[in-house]
C-alpha cells in the first residue's frame, strides 16, 4: 500500500513509506485499518466467490445465493483422477473484486501439466530409494515399482505474472512456486519436473540498481536441496480423492519443510519501490 493516501497524516503531513510500514508493524489499529491487502492469492485460490441465484424444487428464483469454490482442492482432486486434463488451471484474477484489493495480484494464475515417467526414469527414481542404489534385475518392471509406490508422473508448473520486480519480487516468487509445486507433487505422489515463469513487464527500480550491480558480480553457489517431509496425506493413493483438503493442508508446517546445502552471500539492500 502506498503512504500518501489523504488520510494517512501524521502532525499535518503525509507519512514517509518508512512510518508507513512501522506503524503497520506497532500499532494494531492502524494495521488493522490499513494493513489488510485485501481478497488476494490465499482467498481466490480457496475461497473464489460464485454468486447464483436460488430456485425452488419447481425452478422458481428465490434470491441470490454465493458459493464459494475452493481451486486447490479441485486442483488436486483432478490431478488424481484426469492428469492429462488441460484444465488443471488456478486463477487469483477475480474481475469482480480487483477493487476491494490494495494492489491486484501480480502473478495472477498458475496451471500444471503432468506426463507419464518412462520405466528408465521410475527405475532412476528406485534406486536412488535404495541403499545400494541397484534394482532386481528380474523386478524391472511397471508392476514391481508400483508395489513400491514408485511415482508414475511426473509435473510441471507455469505460472503468469503481469508485473515482476526482479531484484525484490522475483527471487521469492521462483522460490515460493518451485515450493509450492514440490508440495503438490508429493500430494499426488508425482516427481516435481519443470517451472516456468511467464513474466511481464519486468523491472528494476532506479534505487536498485547499485545492488544489482553487485549481485550480478557475485559468482553464484551450487543450489540447496529442498527437502519435505511426510504429513497427513493420501500419497501413493492417486485413487482416493475423498480426502478433506483443508486438513491436508492444516498438516503443513514448517517443520516439513527442510533446505539443505544452503549458501550465500552476504545480504545486498533493496529498497521497496511502488
């Protein structure tokens, strides 16, 4: 939210976006005032409004009623049941409330696609589950790596994105999608493949520019490893679809979740530009 709306005054002036973010951080009734975004990702991805109109048993209208769909858990209940659907789509671009929000989604919708793992590639996936890393000669076959529960799968995700702040915004949403398709994959029992990043209007802000300069001088380390572990889930069950999303959901914390192997450099300052 920007700092100079009329009524944010402080001692007859307009508050610095600084005092802006600190009186959101200490005092409550300002943040309640002025910190609430809105109904952005979490309420459209789980709670998409549908309004309707009610009829009677004989199809008379008797007043308007509203529905509320919740895309993740359609999302992976159809993952189980039609993973070649070209429908398996999420939207956070709700027309009909863009004005209640402080600032319209900037990635806006995402979609995941799967495809089938060859036998070479589930059998990759075995031994790396065994210790010595060697598969029966005699087991390799389909039938054998789904006894194990070895994924059939794998999945890819895509999202889109109508305004990227490279410095700031970017890295986090790269991180934040490739969590997020890890934690499906593993819901579906399905191997997390590739993510793409749809990006428009990409850009850095004059008061970044000394920061990119340094990053970009900077000789990157070798990539961590995310880790999640198991949770309440209906893994290896592509056929039960009856699960309560909300609890599977309810399960994840960040305790399941583990990053190994992380480097860095020390932290370059970017100030946050709107």
């Amino acid at each position: 939210m920007k700092a100079n709306k009329k009524d944010l005054h402080e001692s007859g002036r307009p508050l610095t976006q600084e005092e802006f973010i600190n009186k959101i951080k200490t005092d409550d009734e300002f943040a309640k005032k002025w910190g609430e975004l809105g109904p952005v990702y979490g309420k459209q991805w789980r709670s998409w409004a549908k309004h309707g109109i009610k009829r009677s048993k004989e199809g008379i209208p008797m007043g308007y009623k509203i529905d509320y769909i919740d895309q993740i858990a359609n999302l992976i209940r159809d993952l189980k049941t039609n993973p070649d659907s070209r429908r398996l789509m999420v939207s956070a671009w709700n027309v009909g409330e863009l004005d209640s929000m402080v600032l319209p989604p900037c990635h806006y919708g995402f979609q995941v696609y799967t495809r089938e793992l060859s036998l070479d590639e589930r059998l990759d996936l075995m031994r790396k589950r065994t210790r010595d890393g060697t598969v029966d000669y005699d087991n390799r076959h389909h039938g054998f790596l789904d006894f194990h529960n070895i994924p059939k799968r794998a999945i890819s995700l895509m999202w889109n994105q109508r305004s990227c702040d490279f410095p700031l915004g970017i890295p986090m949403n790269i991180s934040s999608y490739a969590l997020l398709l890890t934690i499906i994959a593993k819901e579906v029992n399905m191997v997390p493949n590739e993510l793409i990043g749809n990006l428009g209007d990409c850009h850095i802000y004059i008061n970044q520019i000394e920061g990119v300069k340094e990053q970009i001088s900077r000789e990157p380390y070798p990539l961590p490893t995310l880790i999640l572990d198991d949770w309440y889930s209906t893994q290896g069950d592509p056929s039960n679809t009856s699960q309560d999303i909300s609890e599977f959901l309810k399960d994840i914390n960040v305790a399941h979740i583990r990053i190994e192997k992380y480097q860095s450099h020390p932290k370059i300052y970017f100030p946050l530009s709107n």
